[in-house]
C-alpha cells in the first residue's frame, strides 16, 4: 500500500489550518475537473487528513489530490497534486507523458534502472520506433538489446503481460541460470508466469527485440492443499520409462501409506541439465504449481554436464523452491547399471552389487545436504527435511534379491543379478523391465532395513507433518 498526503498550500506544508482558515481537499478526476463521489478500486481517501491510500488491489487509473481554503483577503486558494496509480505497468516509447496511456509509466531510451525509482533500462542504448498515442501503450516502441528491472516483492509469483518482439529471458541468475527463455516471432502480447526470488523482477530481451509495454501483477498467493504435492526434478534418469520416478508415478497408489499423506508427480525431463532445466522452463513450471508445504526432490541432474556453476546452481534451486513455500527433499542418483565399464559395479564372485555413485554430482549433492542441515552451520536450512539415499538403498535391495534367488524363481544368485542388470540399457538408464525400479522404490524384504523410496519418503514427510503439527 501507499499514501500520498494532500497539498496545504503553495509550499505543500504538512495538513493543517492556513493562517487561521480551514482546508478542506477532495479527490478530483484525471482531468482535476470534476470531484470524486465514489472512489476507484483499492483506493481510499481520508478527508480529514488530505490523505490517499492506494492497495495492491488499485486498477490503474490517474486522479489529482486537491486542498482548498482562503487567504487573508478571504481569496478562494487551491493546490492539486496529479496521482498516477499505475501498479507496475509501462509504456515503453520516446514521448514520455506528452503521449501516455491512463495508468502507465513511461519508459524512455534515458529511463535508467536506480534504487531509488525501482525500476528502468540497464545494459542498452534502445532507440524509438512507431508513434506515441495517448489512446495505446502499444502504439510506439523501445527497439534493441537492453534489461529491463523493476522492484517487486519477493518470493512470490508474476503474471507479467509483454507486447514484444525477438527474444526474451526472465530472472537471470548466474552464467549458467541465464534465465528462462521465450520468444515472440510478431510485435504481440503474451502473458506469462514469471516466479521471482529476490526483490527485483529482470526482463532480458536480445534478437533484435522491440517492446512497447509490460504489464506486472502479483498473482494469487497459494493456500496448502488437501495433501502436500511430492515433485521431483531432474533428467532421463527419473524421466524415462522404466526409471524408478517413472513406475512410481504409473503405479503410485498401489503403494502403502505414502498416497494417504502426499500425492506425486514426476517432473523429470531427458537430455537437460540445471542450466536447460531452467532455460527453457521446467523449473518456471514446477515453481509456479508449489503451493505451501509441498515437498520438492532434487537430485538427479548431472547426466548430462555440470556446467560452471553447479553447486551454485543447485543451491539456488533449493532456495527457488524453498521461497515458493515448498520443502526440500534431496537424493542421490539410481545406482550406475552394471553394464559396460560399469560392469565392475557387479562382482560376479561374491554375487553382490555395489553400483551406487561416486561421481562428482553425487559428492556435491552430498555436501550440500550435510552443510545446510548442520544445525550449528551457518548455511543451516530448517527447510532440507531429508536425504533419499538411492543408490546405497537400491545396492541393498538387489543384494537381498539375489539372495533370496530361490524365492524369486532363479536357479542362481546369478541368474537373480543377470535379471537385474538386464533392466539397464546403459549404465543410466534402465528401461528394459521394471525389476531394478520397483526394487528400489519397494526394497525387499520386510526388515527394518528393507527401505526403498516409499518408506523412505514416507518416514520423512511424516516426521515433517508431525512436526509442524
């Protein structure tokens, strides 16, 4: 909300009798003609004190502030003060109020980002295109390479309304975040979703871009569902079927005791990384979906190259899905299949698998869950609630398999494991059977230590309600 306190005089002093005389003040409209009776939407106005307060909710509208009251020579005096509300929607051309729609702030070539307006042009020198027209935000235009920012309130969503041209990327974040990216091949309006994390809102556009408005409004906050949502991120891994994310998904309610406290979906999508992950809106698409208490697992996302900044990168989807009101669940990778030079992750002499990963994303993903759920660290994260230990859990279940051979309809210990490596068609991907994945979604056996994904996601979103409640 914001307040604009009535004019007093000729100097604008503070609300108070002018030499003895009363003021009165009045809301008068854009044409500071005729009064006010009924004021516009999200507005209110206090008589008394000259003073208006504006909402989130305000339509976009223009309305001058008036103060009347005498002089000694008993002389009517008047001082008005033009209010634009206009929330966050610009009207990007040369012409600046000489030709402005209702409502809107003008963006020239010269209108550079500060602190202190909250909003403008960094990195560009845009020049101006079509014709300026009180009647159309869209009548001109700013054309070439530039950012555009402005000031929000963070953690929250944004439908951001764009009349562009070229190519634009929302919400840059690092060398390998460079935002997530669209495009518009006419001059044309689109809306889109745009979750923002910190407290400015960052519009790239590149390609020989022109643009000649935006539009920005908060959306709807979100309110917790009837159960909280499990998604997970991450790549072919979890993507494809016959992965574990996959069947868990196809086959989700015919597990016990998960789907009576959470529902599930798998988010995972071939062939990307954290950086096209992001670029081309995955993350957007689960970030605009989270409602309070959901639960997000992140893990499986370095298949496919780590780029220049992963443990940066992934420390910011954390804290992505963290500020849309989620939970963080982390896990590690499905164990390498034992095929081809990972044929080692299978010893043929003792029967026994020991495929889970080693590799560079799985260290990183380790340390970042041991540095941010250290409560005495200072990148403690009360919002980490558990780690899903995939591959330590998926080499125990297949190991209790191949013992129990003769159970499961095998001749050897042997023949248990071939099945089990025959699920993977290559050393990440298994999608030759669903032995491998309902073996690590179930485990095996009816131990305490026969966990696999299920129990597992279950004993920590249980203690996690539990808590809260």
């Amino acid at each position: 909300a914001a307040k604009v306190v009535g004019p007093t005089s000729a100097t604008d002093k503070t609300p108070m009798d002018i030499e003895g005389k009363k003021v009165t003040y009045a809301v008068y409209d854009k044409n500071n003609t005729n009064p006010l009776t009924t004021m516009p939407t999200g507005v209110t106005f206090d008589a008394a004190k000259g003073e208006l307060s504006v909402s989130s909710s305000a339509s976009a509208t223009t309305l001058y502030v008036r103060a009347t009251s005498t002089n000694r020579s008993n002389e009517t005096i008047t001082k008005a003060v033009k209010v634009t509300i206009h929330g966050l929607a610009f009207d990007f051309g040369g012409d600046g109020e000489d030709a402005l729609m209702e409502g809107y702030t003008a963006v020239t070539p010269t209108t550079a980002y500060s602190e202190a307006t909250g909003y403008g042009i960094e990195n560009g020198t845009p020049t101006i295109g079509g014709t300026a027209s009180v009647e159309s935000a869209d009548s001109d235009y700013l054309a070439g390479e530039f950012t555009f920012k402005t000031k929000v309130t963070p953690k929250k969503v944004y439908n951001v309304t764009i009349t562009y041209k070229g190519k634009l990327a929302s919400e840059k974040v690092n060398a390998d975040l460079t935002g997530t990216e669209r495009a518009n091949d006419t001059l044309k309006s689109v809306t889109y979703a745009v979750p923002v994390i910190d407290d400015v809102l960052d519009l790239a556009f590149t390609q020989s871009p022109q643009v000649a408005s935006i539009v920005i409004e908060k959306a709807a906050d979100k309110t917790a569902g009837v159960k909280p949502h499990i998604y997970t991120v991450g790549d072919s891994t979890i993507a494809n079927n016959g992965s574990w994310a996959y069947v868990m998904a196809r086959d989700y309610a015919t597990y016990s005791q998960l789907p009576d406290i959470a529902t599930f979906s798998n988010n995972g999508r071939g062939a990307r990384n954290l950086m096209t992950y992001y670029t081309e809106g995955i993350l957007n698409g689960v970030l605009t979906q989270i409602r309070p208490g959901d639960y997000v697992m992140i893990g499986d996302m370095g298949t496919n190259g780590m780029g220049s900044a992963f443990e940066a990168s992934f420390n910011y989807y954390i804290d992505a899905c963290e500020a849309m009101g989620a939970k963080v669940i982390l896990n590690s990778y499905s164990p390498h299949g034992a095929v081809g030079a990972y044929a080692s992750g299978y010893n043929s002499s003792t029967n026994t698998f020991d495929s889970y990963r080693r590799d560079e994303c799985d260290v990183i993903v380790r340390n970042i869950y041991t540095e941010r759920t250290t409560a005495e660290g200072d990148k403690y994260d009360a919002n980490i609630v558990g780690f899903v230990d995939i591959g330590k859990m998926a080499d125990a279940a297949f190991n209790a398999y191949v013992n129990d051979y003769e159970t499961n309809g095998y001749a050897s210990k042997d023949a248990a494991a071939q099945a089990i490596i025959k699920c993977f068609g290559d050393h990440n991907h298994y999608s030759n059977g669903t032995i491998a994945a309902e073996l690590m979604i179930k485990g095996y056996g009816a131990g305490a230590d026969a966990k696999g994904i299920v129990k597992s996601l279950y004993e920590i979103i249980s203690a996690d309600l539990a808590k809260a409640n």
